[in-house]
C-alpha cells in the first residue's frame, strides 16, 4: 500500500477517547457509572426552534442553498452580533459552515501556509491542537498558568511572536477553563496583534454562558483595527443546545470571508437547508431559552465548586463561563489509590472511573496534564452523586 497523506497520519485520536470508551463500555455492561464529559447542554432545542425546521420540510426548503448559507441566515448573524456584542458586520462578512469547529477548521485553512505558527494558549480545546495542523499550520503551545487564571498574558503573547506567528486563538469563555477575558485583557491582546499583525481567532462559541456579574466582551467589538484581524467564530451549537444541527458562522473581514466561503463551496458546501431555517428561528426568535438554561447551569456551577474545594487533595477555580470546571489534582500525583500509582490526570480519570465510577475528562491532552474537566451540563442529582462518590473515591 502506497504512503497514506502525511498530514493525516499526523492527526491524532483523542486522548478522552480511552475514558469515554471505557465508560460507554461499562454503562453498557448495566454498571451504574455516571459521565461528566458532556460538551453539550443537557436541554432540549426549544420548541420554536424544532418548528422552524419542521415548517422549512413541509414548505419543502430541502433544496442546495448558496454556500456560504441563506441571506436570511447571514442577516440573523448580523443582528445578533450587533445586539449581543456590539459589533457590526455584512451579512456578504460572514459565512455559514457545519458547526463552529468547522469554521475554526476554514479560517485555519484561509489563514494559514506551511510552517505558519499559530499560537495556542494552553489549557486548550483539544480539537486546535489538531485543526492547526490538518491545515499544514506549526501549533506554538503557551501555557496559561493556573494562578493567572488560565489566561494568556500580553507579555506571554509578545515573547511567543516570531516571524512565522500567523495567528492566535483566543476562546473565550474557554472549554476547558470556564474562564474569561475581560475588556483591558483582550484590548492589551488585542493590541499586540494589531503591532505585530497577527490575526485572532476568536471563538466565542460559550458567550451566552457567562455567570454572576460578569460581561461577555468580543473582541472585535473593542477597536477597528483589532476586528480588521480578527475572524470571530461563535455558533449555536452551545446558546441554543442546537449541537446535533450542525450551525456555526464566522464573521470576518470580506476578503477572508470570500475565501472561506470559496473553500466551503469545493468542500461541504453549505450547512443542511433545514439546519439554517432553524438556525434563524434561534438567533431572531425569543432568547428566554438561553436565560433559562444559563440560570440552571449558574446553580451546578455554584454547587460542584463549592463541593470540590471542600475536599481535601483536590481545588478548583471558579468558572466565569461555559459549562465545566476544572479539577486540580497536582497533590494526587505521585499517591498509591487503590494500589495503582497516580503519574497524571489520565491515570487518576482511569482509576476514578473504574473504582469510583464516574467518568470524566483528563486535560493531558488540553495541554493540562494535571487537572480533570468536570463538565456540569448534567442534573443536578448527577452532580451531587458525583461529588459524593468523589469525596468517598479520595478516602482511598
Ligand atoms: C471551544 C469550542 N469551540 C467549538 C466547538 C464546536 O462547536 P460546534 O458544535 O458548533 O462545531 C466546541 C465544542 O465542544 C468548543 O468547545
């Protein structure tokens, strides 16, 4: 057999996938264990929305739409992003694709050229770290420590920056960390961007999750100069519990916005005709759903961090946003539990699943070796349940 692309041998499975195997093993096996490795809201798609899409078969809109999505669609954006984030664009500015991954998936294929170095704060979703390389890009990885928040500093971006820097990511809020930039943070980064002429993408995919008295800021809303750079990449996937549908759009500057839309056209093409009426329903119908949702996860939130940290050998930070948390576990490593030693969170994930029965997602592969993601977009009788197994799982 013939090599197969290079590229593609490089992309690697996921490092959960041996958790969530294991899990889905033992659930079906009739073994009660409970899974926090959700990356989707818990909640229906609202009735509206499920109508919108079931009146767009019967009026049989199931045919090819343009590319880059419906009119109607890009419009919704539009409106949405100038109500929720104060920013402006043309609906010929954004582009619809199936699912925000995928638009952080063209955006990395318009930006980048061979050997173009993307930077990557650490913690990080996972799927960057391979997206930059399927699109031929050098992921730079920059760890944002826990005792700055998880959060990439401008000093930390500025020394990063070589020659080769095409872009950095910024997710905000973030999957893993739940946590956010405010203004001043993402102005100063965005700054730097502007000195150094760096594109950001800026995947705000969570910006309707935000809790307490916290303000979501988009960071193409703070200069004319950043959102020139800046390709934002939101969805609705997590507002509208929508991540089945396959929705997600980029709002860009026209000439990348053109080129995406170009590559869509040879690839995918555009998003199910279906999908984007519905996407329409969400983005210009009522969003008492979203409030519903985000006071519900607000509740869990509050209640696992409040859990975690009062067990001893585990603390967490309080998230801003998003729907997970995660556990430190540093103190573990190096411990004997159960007679089997704990080198890393992906010993800890397997040994807590096995002995404890809950199952949740080691960070090794999010840049974060040493911490656990709790993702609270379960009940809440789950994450008592899970607390109280995880109290009784460290008494050893
Ligand atoms: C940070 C981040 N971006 C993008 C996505 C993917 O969104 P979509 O389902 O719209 O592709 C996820 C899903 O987990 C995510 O966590």
């Amino acid at each position: 057999m013939k090599e197969l692309s290079r590229v593609a041998a490089d992309v690697q499975a996921s490092t959960t996938m041996a958790i969530d195997s294991l899990y889905k093993k033992m659930k079906a096996d009739g073994i009660d264990v409970i899974g926090f490795g959700a990356g989707e809201p818990d909640f229906n798609t609202p009735d509206h929305i499920k109508e919108a899409a079931v009146t767009a078969i019967q009026n049989n809109f199931t045919k090819y739409t343009p590319p880059a999505g419906i009119d109607k669609l890009r419009q919704a954006v539009c409106d949405r992003l100038l109500v929720d984030c104060g920013v402006s664009y043309k609906p010929s500015q954004v582009v619809i694709a199936s699912g925000a991954k995928h638009n952080v998936f063209i955006a990395l294929v318009t930006l980048l050229n061979p050997g173009d170095e993307v930077i990557l704060p650490a913690p990080y979703w996972v799927s960057y770290y391979e997206l930059i390389k399927m699109a031929g890009g050098v992921p730079v990885i920059v760890e944002a420590p826990e005792s700055c928040g998880f959060k990439l500093t401008p000093d930390q971006l500025a020394k990063a920056i070589t020659d080769k820097t095409k872009a950095v990511i910024i997710n905000n809020p973030s999957n893993p960390t739940g946590m956010l930039y405010d203004e001043a943070e993402l102005r100063a980064i965005g700054r730097i961007c502007v000195e150094h002429d760096i594109y950001i993408i800026a995947d705000e995919i969570y910006y309707r999750l935000v809790y307490g008295d916290k303000k979501f800021v988009s960071v193409a809303s703070l200069e004319e100069k950043i959102k020139e750079l800046t390709i934002l990449i939101n969805g609705v996937s997590k507002s509208y519990s929508m991540t089945g549908w396959r929705i997600g759009y980029a709002a860009a500057p026209e000439p990348i916005a053109k080129l995406m839309a170009n590559y869509l056209s040879h690839s995918t093409s555009a998003p199910s005709s279906i999908s984007q009426a519905a996407a329409v329903s969400a983005l210009e119908g009522s969003q008492d759903c979203v409030d519903t949702m985000r006071s519900e996860f607000d509740k869990r939130r509050k209640y696992i961090v409040e859990r975690i940290n009062r067990i001893d050998g585990v603390s967490c930070l309080m998230p801003e946003g998003a729907f997970y948390v995660m556990m430190n576990m540093e103190s573990l490593i190096g411990k004997t539990l159960y007679g089997d030693v704990i080198r890393d969170a992906d010993d800890f994930a397997n040994l807590f699943l096995r002995k404890g029965l809950v199952a949740v997602v080691p960070c090794t592969g999010f840049g974060a070796p040493k911490h656990v993601r709790w993702s609270y977009a379960t009940s809440m009788e789950n994450i008592k349940e899970g607390m109280d197994r995880l109290e009784k799982f460290l008494k050893g």
